[in-house]
C-alpha cells in the first residue's frame, strides 16, 4: 500500500491527485485539491503553493503529508503565453466639430440645421436667418422658454443646445417644437455664428440625418472635399440618440500618427504581413510560414513596440536577456477599441477596427529539478520530475468516461492553449499555442470599454441579469427570478452579474445584450481559432477528421458556454468533444496531476 | 373611462414651495406625470408609504415641511427608498429624477 | 416650357419624376411618384402601373398626365435576381432516443440516471436499482406525488417524467427533491426498462451534463462507440431548460440521404467547388473564375436540383426553354437551418449550417420598346427607351448633395444589387450581383424558423420592442415606451415589431436579442459581400480606394441599418458612403427616373 | 417585517372548491404564491378588481361561485382581462397560469 501525489504546477493554479496501489497493484484514487500558485509557474517559489495543495489533499482523507511515498512533478514546457493588444487604426481627425450623446432626456424631434447664437445675443439677431440658440445652465428653463417664445415671434429659431438637463422642461413651455439637446457640458466651447445642424431621435430610434455623410452635406451645405471630412464623424455619431455637428473648418489639423506597422515571421525565410490586413490574413501567413522560430514586429509601429515591451517583460521576469527571447507564435484577432476623435467637443470616442495579439515566449529550460529538490528537502519525500505536461493532461484526460485513443485533449489555460495526442500505439504529439482565456478577458475589457480587467475577468466567468424592479431581476436567458424580500436602490434597474457570492453591479452603462455578445464573440474568435490550428498541428496527416475524441481540460474549459462552442465547431469534423470529466469526477480539472499519477503504474506494468 | 392616471404621486403637508417647485421640475424632465395631493397627515414614512401604494405606477413622494422621501409599493413603512431632509434644488431634481427612474426601471441618480 | 417624365420601371417598384423646362433651359423638378410595379418587369402588363404612377405625380401638381410631352423609360438590363436556399447538412441520425425540451416549469435540479419505469410498475422495482418514473396525465399530481412518496422508501427514485405540466405541483408534495421534466407530449413513445438519464437546469441556466458527450457517457456509461452516437444528441441540447436522453440502441438506422453536391461555374474553363466548403470558399471561387458565362449544379444533389428550379421557374416566366437561361453569379452565405433529428422523441430539431445562395439568372434582351410602344398607344404621348437602368440610378444618384465624380451608386434591390460608376469624364461601368432585400428575409426566415416569410420581411424592416406590462414597452434600444391607456392582453409578455400603423405580434417564442442579431447579421452578409465585390469590380483597377463616394439608393437603401454597415465598412477604404438623397429631397428613392429626366438635358446640351 | 407578501390575491364569494383548486393549482405550477380570501362582495368585477389593487403584485382573481375572473392594477373595475363562467379544469389551470403569467410577464395563454 503506497500512496503517489501527482503535482501540476500551472501558471494560474497547482493541483494535486493522491493514489493509492494496493496489494493487487491496482491503483485507487483517494483525493484532490487545486490552491493558487505561488511565484511565477518553474521558479521555487513555487514550493510553498505545492505544499499547501497536499496538505489540502491529504486533509481530505485526514492523513498526515508524510504518509506519501512518492511526489511527482510535472515536466512544464519551456514555453509561456503572454497577452497584449493595440488598435491598429490612426487617431481620426476632422474637420469638423461635433457633440453625440446620448443625453437621457432631449427633447422635440427632428432636425435643424442654422447659425449658432448664444441666447444672450438674440436681440442681435436678424429676421430670415435660422438659427440655432445655446443656453448655459444659469439660466433657468423656464426663462430659457421665455425668451425662445418671445423671440420666435421675430426670428427663426431652428433649434436649441442646453447645457443643464432641461430639454424637456424647456420643451414643455415651447409655444413652437424645435428639436433640444441637452446635458451639453462644455457649452461654452461651442463657437458662436458658425453653421450647426442638430438632430433629435424619437424616443427609441437613433439619429438617421448626422450619421449620414449626405444627411450632413445636406443640412450644412457642405461641397464633396467637406462631405469627405465630415465622415468619421458621422460614423461615430451611429446609435446616437441626439448629436449637433458644427461646422469649424480647422484649416490642416495635422497629427503624429503611430502607423500599426509590419510583422516578421522568420522561420526558413522571413514573411512579412501588415497588421493593416486583419487577423485573418496574419494567421494565414503564420500558417504558410511552418515552424517558427520568432516573430518580431517593425521598429517604431504600434506592433513593433508591443512585442519588444512582451520580450522585455519576460527577460525582466526570467532573468534572461531580452536577445534570447524568442517569440514563436502568436494568436492575432481582430476587434474593436475605442480611439479618440480630435475636433469632437466632449471628449467622444468611436469604435475603430483594433488587432488584439497574444504571444508565446519561448525560455530556457525551465529549473523545474530545483523546486523537486527543494520539495525534497522540506518534506523528505521522494520526489521526481516524471512527465511532460501536455502527455500527463493526455493521460488524464483519458480518465473521461466515453473516450479511446486515439485521443486528443486541449488545454484551456490563461495565456496558452495547449493540445496533445495520443494515438493508439501511445505516441504522443503535442503543442502549444498563444492566447486563451486571458485574452478572452482582455478583449471583453478593450471591446466595452471596462476601467478594470477585474470586471472583464468577472464577465467572462458569470452569466448576466438584469434587475428590473425591487422584486425581481431578468435573467440572460429570459428567466425571471424573484427576490424574497425588496433588494437594495442600488441594484435597482442595474445589469449585473450572477457571481455566486454576491450579485457584481456593472458600473458602465452598457446594455445587457451588448456585454453577452462581446463576451460571447471574444471566447469564440479566441478558442475556436485555436482549438483548429493546434489540432490541425497535431492531427494524424494533420487532418482533423482523424481525430475522434477531443477532451477539453484546463480552467478555461470550466467556462459556462466555451465547451459547448467547441463541442458545435468542432461536430463539423464529426469530433466527439466536451468538457473533460477526469475520472469521471473531477470536471476538466486535475487531468495533469491525475496523468503523473497514472504512468507510474504505466511505467510499473 | 380611466380611474387611475398613471401618474407619481405626490403627498405633501405644508411643503416647502421651492423644494417641491424643483421635485416636480426633476420628474417632469424625465417625463413622467404626477399628481400632487395636500394631506393631514405630517409624517414623512407615512406620506411616502400611502403615495407610493395609491400610485398606479407603485412610485410615491412625501414632502412634509422640508423634509422630503421617495417610497415605492411593497416596500414596508418607514424603509423609504431615499429621505433627505432641507435638500439643496439640485437634490430635489435628483429625488424627482429618481421617482420617475423608479418607473422607467433605470438606475438610480447618487444624491 | 416643357413637361418631360422619367418613367423606371423595376421589380418591385415603379418610379417617376416630373422635370420642366423653363424658357432659360434649366431643368426644375416638379413632382415624383412611386407605386408598385404591375406585372413581371419587362412586360407589357407594366403599362398599368406606368400609367398609375404618372397619374400621382401629376395630381400632386394638379395637372392632367396629358400635359407631359416626353416619357423616358428605362433601358432595364436583361437580369434578374432569384432567391432559394438549401441546407446542405445531412439529416442526423442518433443511436439515442432523446428529449430536449425548454417546458416553462420543470421541477427539481440536477441530474439523474436510471432504468425508465411506468408510474403503475411500480410494485415490480427492484431495491437497489435507480429508477426513472415515467407518468401519463392520466395520473393526478397529488396521486403521482402520494405514489412516489411510498415507493421512494422501497426503491431508488432518481427522476420523473411527466406529461403533464405539474412538476412543480408533484415537487411540492415530494418528500425527497428529484428532477422532474413535465410537458412530455409523446410520453407513450417512451420505452420500459431502458436506462435514461434526465437533467433540469436550475432557474436561468440550461443543462450542464447532457449537452455534453462526455456528460452522457459519465451518466449512461456509454463506451467510445456509443458516445460517439451520442455528441448530434447533446449539440441539440444545448441551451435547454430540462433534457431526458434514453439509450435505445437501433441497430443500423439507415436513410437515404441527398448530398450536398458540386457547384460548377463555367468561364474560361470550369471551376468546380462543393458546397460542404462553406459560403467563403465558394465566393472565392467564383471571384477567381473571372467573366462568367453560366453556373450549374451537380445533377441529383440538394444544389443540382436548386439551380434547375430556378432556371425552370424563371424560363416559366420568361416564356424561354431553360436552356436558354444561364446564371451568370451567385451569392453563397453561411447560415443555419432547422434539421429534424431522427430518434427524437418530440420531433425535436437543431440548428445546423446550411448555405443560401441567390442567384442572377441572363434572359433575353427585355422588350422595353414593346412596353414604350403600348404606352404610346395608350397615352397619346411620345415615350423613348432612353437610358440603362444603372446608367441613370448612378446621374440621379449624382445629385445628392455633397457628391462629385467620380462617383459610385449601388442599388440595393430586392433581387439584385446593382453598382454603376460614372468617372470624371463621364464614363460609366456596371455590374450587377446576385443577392440583395429578398435574400436577407429568406435568411431571416430560415434562421428564426419563421412559418411566414412576410413576417421575416416585417422582422427586416421594423424595429423590435417588447411590451412588459399592460403600460408600457422596453424598445429595442433599451429605452421605454409607455401607452396611454392598458394596452389589450394579447400583446402582454410579447416581443412586438414597430409597424408605423400596428404594432405586429411575433407568434414564435424567440426572445427579442436573437431576433435582432439573426436581422443585423443577415444583413451584413448579404449587403456588406455584395456592396465589396461589385465596387471591386466597377472600381479603377480594381481598387476600392479610387472610389471617394458611393451613395446608396435602392428599396433596400431604406432600411434602418443597412446603410450604417456599409458606411462603417467602407470608411475602411476612407470612402464616403451613405444613403442618398436623391435632389436633396427624395432620400434613397426615384434615382432612377431622376437621371432619365436629367439625361434628357444633358443630351439637350 | 414584510407587510405584505408578494402573492397573487383570490378573493371569493361561496366559489365552488373545484373551481378554486385547479384555479390554484394553474398558479402554483408557474412559481407563484397566492393568498385566499373570503369576501361578503358577490359582484365579480369587484372581486377581481379589489384582488388586484390589494396584490403586492397587481394582479388578482376574482371567484364568485362558479364564475372567474383574472384582473391587473391599472385597468378599470368591469374591464377584466379574463372571465370565464362554469369554467373546465383546464380553463381554471390556464386562469390561474395566466395570473402567474402577469406577474412573470409572459404571455398569456390561450383558454
Ligand atoms: N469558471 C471559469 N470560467 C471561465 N474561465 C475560467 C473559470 N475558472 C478559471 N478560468 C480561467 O482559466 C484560466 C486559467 O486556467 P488554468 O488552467 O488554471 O491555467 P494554468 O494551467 O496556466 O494554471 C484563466 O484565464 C481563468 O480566467
Ligand atoms: N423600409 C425598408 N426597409 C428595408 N427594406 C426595404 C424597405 N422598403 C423596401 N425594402 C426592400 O427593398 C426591396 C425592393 O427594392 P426596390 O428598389 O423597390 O426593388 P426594385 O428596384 O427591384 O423595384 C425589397 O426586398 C424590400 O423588402
Ligand atoms: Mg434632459
Ligand atoms: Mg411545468
């Protein structure tokens, strides 16, 4: 009777898995546990994590650690995933002026388009020219109502710009309905005497005319040359309940524009490929160019310095020089990141097409021998450095009911994903390749605009739902649920997220359905893209409809809906392929620990 | 034939003109009506309580002297939703913003 | 001082625009109309509506059509957009009896596996053996609950399903909580003593297990093989409420199943692509074969025989033999089609991808002249054929305002989308694509599941709301709406479209979300593939990037967010794109029968 | 301390017990609690629009002997949104569901 511990040290977490080969040489399971890792995954500190996780496991079964005979460790790849993104699109600059927002109260419907004319010169107005009156927040909205019915009388008053929230207050007292924008903070840049057009939606729809270049050229008379100008501005003044549009020439505006630049995949030659033409065109040509040896990225561009910061940044942390950090692969997506408009007149961004890219480093050796000494030494147990990674998860992941060889297994983690296969003579054939579930996080956070990775992490991990009154909140799927009692004002009218412990108010007001698309579409290009190439890198022929089985462990295959997006891309090759269920128990974790427990009765028999 | 205009309602004893002036203004600009009704009854959880439940729209003010309260139905009494007492004109627009929130089911204004 | 019609004539519209010249010899515009076109475009039965449309425009302007000295009629080009659609999955075969099913009000939560036993065979259980219960509504909630109670002391009841919809009311009056599924129609369809596992999600999550293959396997210790067989089960699981999966080995099920064929697209040579590659490829396909002459398909497969009807239906029309009748494009697009899955208990379907393709169908010169003459006839008023269709949209499209030459129109149809440009020195090149508004709600229907197709294309051209009380409706854009009086009950809990007269019901149960992405993302693949690969075509060496204008016109043109997604693609080519607005006046509409009035001037000068 | 319950409010006048249980069983089945209560009113629309301005919920049913009626806050006394008389069983589930419906706000099924 001899119990083993299986140990996989991951970058996120370490787990364990305790066997015990009775007289019979049979192997029984006993117990498991998963603690945080300490210290960066292949250093020593990586000890005091390892420890914690048996004494979990063999609190478990109320057992004394040094009962264990046997440590074994896991041999970890040398290679390690690392996530940066940057849009690759150029600051936009226009020509023109303009306020979009959505003000949750404007007022009056339609369009105007006229001379901008502060309310206190409107005794200097002339009869015949429309305009289009502002109005600060000192003054009160019933005056502001005063003097607009006064004056309409003699003037053509077209429309109005509020700075205080008063659209509808104003509105009410309006002897004539003119559109009315409102919440205008920066009121007082707003240049007098010069040309305006504003349009109001009607409550639910969104502005048709000034997200139109034409609608645009039509209400401020603009010639092709200004109509080419005012073009970014109409494309972000999309979705916009309200928007105004000045018409400023600049004269040039000119900006120092970092360009996004070229990316260099050296293996038997060297093949270079804008970022300009998409992730679907870089992944091509990573693809043609075979195996890698390291990617770099034009000096001076936006991916030039992004992958320069990823090499320092793993020297810095391995103590290896930045030369002798090789790059050798990358996952490129696209998406979308929000870029400052320069002319606009509160701060407004739009969404431009952006490339998200995550990198796989390639170090040295990994000292994993040197955590096997020091466990060693602190424990007096036998330990071995007894298995790669990858083969060990293979192994493992062969522990769930309904599989065969041959058998391939993907390893969701944080900055890798990982594959292997073991054919039915035991061979084994694995990978590794940039971006998973920290890209996921980080592209949710990019695409909604999130101040903290926090929130883009929580997204990823909960379901939504949204609180519609004190008694009840809308589940994502539509379900209702009801609360015992009346919930705090806070939630009220929130979208939040359904965290086991405590409900997450998301603090950006973004809309539900919004937030479970992005999520959604994040998981999607990230997993499914990398779920295809590492098995297509792997499969016999590398033609994937030679691979039956495909069993997805790893702590992003605990994601709610990843599994069942692979489960459906991957039918398409006639693949069986869901979430693990490492000896039938455990769910898609501990397939590591659970292997380097298996082969040693494999290497015993 | 409607009997109940769906409306906030508004139950006041000897309100603070102002205060109320700029309650009303808060709701109104976020276009939702109200009714306003004079009461005997001088306290602030009660007056909240009752408009709130005689409201068709389950959304209720008092305002009491200078003592202002929004309260919506099912809530017991006494637990108004948001209670300020001598609030500032821009409290009192956040306190109407927040009835009239309370029936459009948006978030809360913070005071 | 002349009075000259513009008069255009298209499939689904009929057109016309009134233009005087005055004694300087400039052209005002007076009066314009559109009414449905009578008959199939290019025949004589066209004349009623000609007439009809002419009598608007001149009512509007109080004077007798018989004042018009000149009628212009379009040149119309001898094509014509067809539309069909045809999955090309297989009809899936399972080895497994399932049930998949989203009842409002399951009961219990959790799993279960078992052997399926009648409610009334009870007294036959055996100790120690998990059981599923199975009971018809012929048995009362609280008989069924009574009967449970008692024999859950004896046996091991681990589920129960139900036909009628009272698990929650057999729940209550459990003494121990098992997962029960309700509302199982086909309930006699169940086999006795076969094993079965069930699943009920808890509120607001769908089943965790039984979408998953190896979740199956773990529950109904299935071997490779069998879980294998058992994957087409959980992909149509996934996203359920409550799920029962019954092992019910078939032997060899066999089914005569159409392929999805070859399509074969002839031009210089043939270029032969299959279906199963997906709408990408065939695309790609078809843009490297260059000037195509005619496409077909492979014969007795589900393409073959969709090309053949469409050549068929369209030499019907034409009075040609189909032989005479080439395609000259395709547009493929990916989408996902409702396949029945054999071995379901309920006729339960899944969504599987399919391919729709639109094709553009050469006939014979279309007799305009014949048309030119019947009206002159009829009239008394001289008519000329005056101009190709394309020609004329893009000199209308000309006088939008904020455009210049070189410009590019499209012409979003029903049928087809049509792109013409006219550069600096006048010169006009045109192209004519396959796909455009009828595409869009055949996918709409076929995604959704829709029985009609009119309310696909309402779906396509009204926004959403969903009314949430009997007061008031949350719009699509999150933004509430309330009604002045309790809306009837009928609308209750409903998702409603946005008709301007009534708002519609959507009779299916889809939540509000889907809907609006199936809508936007139909659109997307119609209209962004087809904008990019004819302004390829028609553009300056081929390259977007020489066209600074496009401006949109067309029935399609009105859609609330088409032209949104092409100004927002487009600006990637720092194009200027948006709807149009024909004379500053007319919107998207009348271009056409604007540039046969202008061409007629512009011949004069 | 809850005052009041969120539960749908039956309110009746010497109804018929098999009318009232399937009535309740239609309610339980959806998730939905309700609360009985005896009334010396026989009018129906009473009932009904009584049950449902006393409801937490708004929504309330009406049983007079062996007629039914299912009626939400807000809409005038006589306008029931549902009345059946001599209902089936099946009518009776499909009332109370539809009670339950209002407060999910489902659509309503059809009698
Ligand atoms: N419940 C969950 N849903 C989705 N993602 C999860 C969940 N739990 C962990 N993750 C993700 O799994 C990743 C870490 O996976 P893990 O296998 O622990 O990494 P490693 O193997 O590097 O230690 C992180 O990106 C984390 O966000
Ligand atoms: N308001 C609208 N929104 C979206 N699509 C529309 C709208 N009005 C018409 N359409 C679509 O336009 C198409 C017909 O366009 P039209 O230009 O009239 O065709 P044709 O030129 O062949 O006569 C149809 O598919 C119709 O559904
Ligand atoms: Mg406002
Ligand atoms: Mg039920």
């Amino acid at each position: 009777m001899k119990l083993i511990a299986g140990v996989d040290i991951g970058n996120s977490t370490t787990e364990v898995c305790i066997g015990e080969i009775g007289g019979d040489g049979k192997m029984r399971f006993l117990s498991s546990s998963s603690v945080m890792t300490t210290g960066m995954k292949g250093t020593v500190a990586n000890t005091a994590g390892v420890i914690h996780a048996l004494d979990a496991a063999m609190g478990k079964i109320n057992r004394p650690v040094s009962e264990i005979s046997l440590i074994r460790i896991n041999e970890a790849a040398p290679v390690i995933g690392d996530t940066a993104m940057e849009t690759i699109t150029e600051t936009i600059i226009t020509e023109s002026s303009m306020i979009g927002h959505n003000p949750s109260t404007p007022a009056g419907a339609g369009q105007a388009a006229g001379t901008i004319i502060y309310i206190g010169h409107l005794p200097e107005g002339k009869p015949g020219i429309p305009y289009i009156v502002t109005a600060s927040s000192l003054s009160a909205y019933d005056e502001v109502a005063d003097v607009i019915n006064r004056y309409a009388k003699k003037l053509d008053i077209a429309g109005l710009i509020l700075q205080a929230d008063e659209a509808v207050l104003v509105e009410n007292r309006l002897e004539h309905k003119i559109p009315i924008v409102d919440e205008v903070k920066s009121i007082n840049s707003i240049p007098e005497w010069k040309m305006a057009a504003i349009e109001v939606a009607l409550p639910g729809q969104s502005v048709r005319m000034l997200s139109n270049p034409y609608g645009i050229a039509t209400l401020l008379k603009l010639d092709a040359d200004e109509t080419k100008a005012a073009t970014p501005i109409a494309k972000s003044l999309i979705g916009k309940r309200s928007a105004v549009v000045i018409r400023t020439p600049h004269g040039n505006v000119k900006e120092n524009v970092l360009p996004a630049g070229e990316l260099y995949v050296k293996s038997d030659q060297v093949y270079p490929v804008n970022i300009d033409s998409g992730a679907d065109r870089i992944m091509e040509v990573l693809g043609q160019a075979g195996e890698v040896i390291d990617i770099s990225g034009q000096p001076d561009t936006n991916i030039g310095n992004m992958l320069i910061n990823i090499k320092n940044g793993m020297g810095n942390l391995m103590g290896e020089e930045s030369g002798e950090i090789r790059i050798t692969d990358i996952l490129a997506v696209d998406t979308l990141a929000p870029v400052q408009i320069s002319g606009s007149l509160a701060g407004e961004s739009c969404m431009e097409k952006a490339v998200g890219v995550a990198a796989m480093v390639k170090t040295k050796h990994l000292p994993m021998e040197k955590i096997a000494d020091e466990l060693k030494r602190r424990l007096h147990i036998y330990v071995k450095v007894a298995g790669v990674e990858a083969v060990m998860a293979a192994l493992g992941a062969l522990t769930t009911p309904g599989t065969r060889l041959p058998l391939a297994m993907l390893d969701l983690g944080g900055g890798s994903t990982d594959a292997a296969v073991i054919d039915s003579d035991g061979r084994v054939k694995t990978t590794h390749k940039a971006g998973a579930g920290e890209l996921v996080s980080m592209i949710i956070q990019t695409e909604l605009g999130l101040s903290s990775r926090h929130t883009a992490e929580q997204i990823k991990k909960y379901p939504l739902a949204k609180v519609e009154s004190l008694f009840h909140m809308r589940l994502e799927n539509g379900a209702m649920h009801f609360f015992e009692n009346a919930i705090e004002p806070k939630y009220f009218g929130n979208v939040v997220l359904l965290h086991p412990e405590e409900m997450v108010i998301i603090d950006e007001d973004i809309p539900l359905e919004k937030i479970a698309a992005v999520r959604k579409d994040a998981k999607r290009k990230v997993f499914v893209r990398n779920a295809l190439r590492a098995l297509t890198e792997i499969a016999p022929g590398h033609n994937l409809r030679n691979i039956p089985n495909v069993v997805l462990v790893g702590g992003s295959a605990e994601d709610f809906e990843v599994p069942e997006m692979l489960m459906e891309e991957l039918a398409n090759y006639k693949i069986v392929c869901g979430r693990g269920n490492i000896r039938a128990s455990e769910g898609p974790r501990n397939a590591v620990a659970t292997g380097l427990v298996l082969s040693y009765t494999g290497g015993q028999q | 034939m409607i009997i109940n205009r769906p409306s906030i309602r508004i139950y006041t004893c000897h309100a603070d003109r102002d205060i109320l002036k700029e309650i009303c203004a808060g709701i109104e600009e976020e276009g939702v009506l109200y009714e306003i009704e004079e009461r005997q009854e001088t306290e602030l959880d009660v007056l909240c309580y009752d408009a709130a439940n005689e409201s068709v729209l389950g959304t209720g003010v008092g305002v009491a002297f200078s003592e202002t309260g929004m309260q919506m139905k099912g809530v017991p009494k006494g637990r108004n939703l948001f209670e300020v007492s001598n609030p500032t004109s821009g409290q009192c627009r956040i306190l109407g913003a927040n009835a009239a929130r309370a029936v459009k089911r948006m978030p809360f204004r913070i005071f």
